[in-house]
C-alpha cells in the first residue's frame, strides 16, 4: 500500500538521505567504466575473439580457488566491450525525454520501482555471464543497457524530492545531482574489493541485493503521485491536516499531482476560470529558439568530449606507458596494467568531487538574485531602497558566466589531454569531473531562466536525448584509435579541442541576448517614466496635488 503525501512529508528526510545514497550507489554507475572494463577482461568476457599472436596476457584475474587465472586481452576485445559502454551511456541519457512524459502521466513511484528492478536484473545478468564467458559474453549488452536504464531512472525520480524542503530545496537538488555526478565512484570502489580477493559473482550478487533494498524503500515511502512544488500546496500546514477518507485523498492527490509548472498558469487559482489565464507560449516556439538550438551545440559537443574520455581513458594511459610499441616487453606490458590500473581508481576517486563542485556552479546561477524585483511588490508609502535588478537579465546574465568559466574548464581539459605525461593527468581528471557537474546546472539553469516552466521537463529531455545521439559518435572515434592510430589519442583529441571552441557560440548569443532585453528594459522604463509624468501633468492641471506623505491623492 503505497502512503499517503502527508505521510510521506513526515519521511521526507530519510527519502532524501536514502536516495542520495542510491544515486551514489546505483544510478550513473555505468560512468566509472574505466574500472569495470578491468573487471571484465579479467573475467574473460570476449577473450575468445582474442588469438595468441595479437593480444596479450592479462593473468591478474581472481578465482573462487585461489588459483591466478590468465585470460588473452587484444582490440577486438576491447572493441566489443566499449561497444557495450556506448549503448548503456547512451540509454543513461537518451531515455530522459520518454521518462519525463511517463513520470508526468503515472508519477515517480513505478518509474523508480521499474528502474530498481533494472539495475537489480542488470547485476544478476553480469554475475550469470561471468561463470562462462566463452559463451555468455554477448550478455553483457543487455546487462549494461539495463545497468544504464535502471540508473537514470532512480536519478530521474530523486530530483522531484527537493519540492519537499522549502528553503532547503536548491540545496537538496543540488546533492541529488552531485550524488548522481558522484557515482562514478562505485566501480573503482568495487576494482578494490575485487582486488582485495572477493569473486566477481560474489559482488554482482551482493549488488543485486542492494537494487532490491532499493525496490522495497521505494515501495514502502514513495506516494502514488507526485511531489507539489510549494506553489501547489502549503507543505508547512501538511501535517495539521485531518486525514481524509481514501476517495477524497486521490481526489487530492490528482489534483495536485496536474502540474502546469508555473503557478500563475493554474485555472484553479484564477478567478475566471481557463479564459483569464495568459496565452502560453507554444511549445514550437520554444524548441526552434535559438537559444535552445546553439544549447544543443554545446551540450551535443561537451557530452560527446566526456563520454569519449571515460570510454578511452584506459587505452590513453596506457599508450602514454607503451608509445604505441607494437610488441612490447612483457615487463612494460606489467608497467603499463599496473599505471592503468593506479590511474583509473584515482579517476574513480576524484568523482567525489561532483558532490562539492555542483553547489558551486549552483551559487554562481543564483548570483545577486535576491536583489531582483522578482514578484515583490512595496507597499504603499515605502520608497524602494535602490533600484531593483530585473530578474530575468540576471538569470540570463548568471547562466552566461557560467557557460563561459565552464567553456574555459573545458578548454583546459583537452590542453591537458594532448599533453603526455601520466602524472598531469590527475589535473586531467579533475577537470573532467568539474565540467561534467557543472555542464548540466548550467544547462537546466538556462531553460528555467529564458523558458516557460511547463517545458522545462520536456526541453531539458529532448536535450539529453539529441546529445546522447552525439555521443554515439565515440564508438568510431574510439575504432579509430585503436585501429589506424595504433591506440594514438593525439590528433583525436586535437580536433575535440577544436571542436569545444563551438561552446562559446551559446554564451556568444547569450550576450546578445541579454542586451536585447536591456534595451526592451530601458524602453518599458522610460515608456513608464513618461506615462507617469503625463499623468502628474494631468493631475495637476485638473486641481490635484500629492500629498506629501506619499499616499495615493484623494479626490476633492
């Protein structure tokens, strides 16, 4: 039996820790690829592509017996895996849009229970294949792809629950995200207990386990419907409410649950009903907004630079180890495993940077907002203190800057990357992990600011679905490396560092844009000034004077 919204305000801070924790532990998992592609060919999956004369021996896997079993690593191995990672990355991102309209139709609750029950399925499927690669192998497809599905579907969910906490919200939303940004760090985590000795099996069944806690949390806390923004309902009188009989708690329920996104928009708040609510602003416009348009240039470029870096990270390092040799000593060949090995769990590690870095980006979008005029209005005989910021300007103004020092991260980031050096590569990593916690705030800041809030969701899914199809485009720049380019990354990450020059065409126009609306703000303003200076004339002429307390002028 699902509870009740008020009963599930009463749990709202143990759904909040709770779901922090699941996004850290099960949602972008998928994203610490680089430690669980070491797993993987430890285990043997897609060994059998691999033939004595062109792969190498991986002998570092761990086995129920304690014996050191060796397994054939080559391309074709690699090829496949990675194959995989590209399709669960981009099931991560790309299912965001049908998952809005689902989650707006049905609510969060069986949109979370399917994904846990996903991801659960995901690591049964792993633990399965791997007791007989040679010929389970092609399992790991649909594990990755139901791996990647489950993932943002708990993450999809958690980010309504911040509705709950009033003034707390950003701050909450801000955690969902950097949770989400953070879970990178499970397979590294994992790498080390699978080093430590524990089988492979052992985890995934272990980590189905924790899908199914996840299942059962969901299915006890969550409500049926959705959580109101504070504009639908009062969550601080929630509790004083009698409890009403079941009938009218899903009538309730219902009615809260139609959300127009913005407040002013709701007939139910008009006094006349549908036809005093303004015209809304059709949904085309807003998708062949410039704006938006350029915001798909950068998103499309950013995501295709990120997903490309996790994908090949592990080929990266290791070439920076053997320079491309084509048959390397067998001791540089232990060198550049070991590296591969070190490195890829301090990228794992660094990802807990998101969870420190997205607050950041968050206060440099909310940048003097509480000076804006924002819904204010002054009594009447009290002068404004100053003159008041437009809050519109200074969302656009904010949501420029941030798209700019997030440009330059970037920027920096493939500098670093063209540079051969193992240990720069920590600088690497840490800036990999900035720009991708500050990418999306920047990107959902913008929408909010410049769009209706009734297709904020279906916008910011359409985004993530067209920048996931851009990021299909690692697995042939990824072919590429490794085949004509002997695992050289250099001349591809030259032209994404050419590439990421595109990203300032948004705040470019952004500029534009925000001058645009000065000149209309400067024009309302003096059009104001000089109504209100025609109508003091008026008054006057017609024997009325102001008093000089400040009040309105009564007629003699």
């Amino acid at each position: 039996m699902a509870p009740s919204l008020r009963q599930a305000y009463r749990r709202r801070w143990w759904m909040a820790v709770t779901a922090v924790v699941e996004n850290l532990l099960c949602s972008a998992v998928l994203l610490g690829w680089g430690s669980l592609l070491i797993m993987l060919k430890r285990e043997g999956f897609y060994s059998h592509l691999c033939s004595v004369n062109d792969s190498v021996v991986v002998s570092l896997g761990n086995s129920t017996d304690g014996e050191v079993e060796e397994w054939l690593s080559c391309v074709d191995q690699e090829e496949m895996l990675n194959l995989g990672f590209t399709i669960g990355s981009f099931l991560l991102s790309a299912t965001t849009l049908p998952l809005g309209i689902l989650m707006d139709k049905f609510g969060p609750r069986p949109i979370r229970l399917v994904g846990s029950s996903c991801f659960g399925l995901s690591c049964v499927m792993m633990a399965v294949s791997a007791y007989d690669p040679d010929v389970l192998s092609a399992l790991i497809f649909l594990a990755l792809s139901l791996n990647g599905f489950g993932g943002i579907c708990l993450t999809f969910t958690s980010l309504t629950l911040p509705n709950m906490f009033g003034a707390l919200s950003s701050t909450v939303m801000s955690l969902m995200i950097g949770s989400y940004a953070s879970s990178a760090v499970t397979f590294p985590g994992v790498k080390l207990i699978y080093d430590a000795g524990v089988s492979f099996q052992a985890i995934m069944w272990m980590w189905a386990g924790l899908a199914g806690f996840v299942f059962v949390n969901c299915f006890v806390n969550w409500p049926t419907d959705g959580f109101p923004t504070p504009d639908e309902v009062d969550y601080s009188k929630i509790l004083t409410l009698q409890e009403l009989p079941s009938s009218d708690q899903k009538a309730v329920g219902e009615r809260l649950s139609q959300k127009n996104g913005d407040i002013r928009h709701s007939t139910e708040k008009l006094p006349n009903g549908p036809d005093a609510a303004p015209s809304a602003v059709p949904f085309r416009r807003s998708v062949f907004s410039p704006i938006f348009l350029w915001s798909l240039v950068t998103m499309g470029m950013s995501q295709l630079r990120i997903i490309f870096f996790m994908g090949a990270m592990n080929k990266m390092l290791e070439f920076m180890v053997t320079h491309g040799e084509a048959n390397p000593p067998e001791q540089l060949v232990l060198q550049a495993e070991e590296a591969v090995s070190f490195y890829s769990s301090i990228f794992g590690t660094l990802q807990l940077l998101c969870l420190a870095t997205c607050p950041l980006i968050g206060y440099i979008m909310d940048w003097k907002m509480k000076e804006c005029n924002e819904e204010k209005t002054v009594p009447p005989g009290i002068e404004q203190s100053g003159p008041k910021r437009d809050g519109k300007i200074q969302k656009v103004t904010n949501a420029m800057r941030a798209f700019i020092l997030t440009n330059l991260l970037l920027l920096l980031f493939g500098v670093f990357c063209l540079i051969d050096n193992l240990p720069l590569q920590i600088l690497t990593f840490i800036l990999h992990t900035m720009v991708r916690g500050f990418i999306h705030s920047c990107c959902g800041g913008l929408y909010a600011a410049v769009y209706p809030s009734n297709h904020f969701g279906t916008l910011t899914g359409l985004q993530s679905m067209i920048s996931a199809v851009i990021a299909l485009l690692q697995q042939p720049l990824f072919i590429a490396m490794v085949g004509p380019l002997k695992g050289d990354p250099y001349w591809i990450n030259l032209g994404l560092l050419i590439l990421s020059f595109a990203g300032f065409l948004l705040p470019g126009y952004l500029f534009y844009h925000r001058r645009h609306l000065l000149r209309e703000k400067a024009a309302r303003d003096k059009r104001a000034a000089g109504q209100e200076m025609q109508a003091l004339n008026h008054s006057e002429a017609n024997g009325y004077k102001p008093h000089s307390n400040g009040l309105a002028a009564v007629e003699a």
